[in-house]
C-alpha cells in the first residue's frame, strides 16, 4: 500500500523515464535512474499498523529525539523519521481536528536546534497536537486531514515527503512519570505507544 495522493507518481516517474531513456545511452545511468524511481516509490509505503495496547502512541516512525515541556507546559515528545523510515503520520489518540495550520519557514535539518524555525504543518485535536517538520530535503508536508474531522487512535493524518519529524504535544494530564519511551529508542508511527497513564488515574 502507497501514501495516498499523486505525490509518489510526480517524484517517481521522471526517474523513470529518463531510465528507460538513458538505457539506450548507458546501462549503468539508466539502472540508476530506474533503481531512484523504484526507491522513490518505496519511500511512499504505507504499511497497516495496530495500536500496541492503550495509551498515546507515536505520530511516526523513527527515534525518540525530543521530549521537554512546551511553551504551555505539556510534554511534547519529538520523532526524528530518517530516510528509510515510513513517513506516513498518524493520530496518537482519538479527538476531532480543531484546525490545520501552516507556518512557512527554513528547511534546518529535522534533528537540529534550529529546526524549530523550520516549515510546519499543526494540526490541532481536542487537548492535544501533532506538530509535522519539515527537514532539509522534506519541503512537502501533505495533510489528509482538515477541521471537523473525526479521527481514532491510529488514522492516517498526512504523510511528509522525505527526512523530517513529527511531534506530539500531550494532554495536560501527562507528566513525565506517564512516559513510555526514551530518547533514542526506535519507534513504529501508530503502533508503539509513549505514554500512558496507570489505570487509577484514568
């Protein structure tokens, strides 16, 4: 299954056809181009996902690279999705979407300080948010969602066209305590859950 949207095709298809063109001048030219188009494609995978057990679970795939208190003073935890990982982002939790907001801005690399001035997408739900970065080469962040939206744990919200980083912004009720995963650990978007709270306080 593919990213929904023409995008993998308007990436994808040059590559392949000047592949197929340059085979006639150079076989070496013309699989690297067919091998980038074939790449391009799979990049834009879409694997079904199921919640590991209750709580929030991660907006995407990728390693924990953020998690402090936002300017509110909720938790925010960050995921860095490298090349390799599906870019396809999903809901940490059930909720309507309040609004979707773009915010122009620089393409620092996901993992850096200075990322926090880079383009965004917020999309708004209930107590919480998810916060899409774009990184240096992800200057497209294409969001399935819009204001009214019902959306369950785990739906598919957008999908960023390569290296970026997804943000949950929790509910208030979260403290560190409730955290599931450290920084660093390996995470699956719609699947690994990092945060929850303990059943007497729910």
């Amino acid at each position: 299954m593919f990213a929904r949207g023409p995008w993998k095709w308007t990436y994808a298809l040059p590559a392949a056809v000047a592949g197929a063109a340059l085979l006639f001048v150079s076989s070496l030219w013309g699989v690297a181009a067919l091998a980038l188009s074939g790449f391009v494609a799979w990049f834009h995978r879409d694997p079904e996902r199921t919640p590991d057990g209750q709580g929030v679970v991660t907006p995407a795939d990728g390693k924990v690279s953020v998690i402090r208190e936002a300017d509110d003073g909720r938790l925010r935890v960050g995921v860095f999705m490298n090349v390799h990982d599906v870019h396809v982002n999903r809901a940490p939790l059930s909720g309507t979407v309040e609004a979707v907001d773009h915010r122009a801005g620089g393409h620092r690399p996901a993992f850096d300080k200075e990322s926090e001035h880079n383009e965004r997408v917020r999309v708004t739900c209930d107590d919480y948010e998810v916060v899409l970065i774009a990184g240096a080469f992800a200057r497209r962040i294409h969001p399935y969602v819009e204001p009214g939206d019902e959306l369950a744990r785990g739906d598919r919200i957008s999908h960023i066209s390569f290296g970026s980083r997804a943000d949950v912004i929790l509910p208030p009720e979260y403290d560190r305590d409730d955290l599931r995963v450290e920084k660093g650990e390996k995470v699956s978007a719609g699947e690994t859950v990092v945060a929850r709270r303990s059943p007497d306080q729910e």
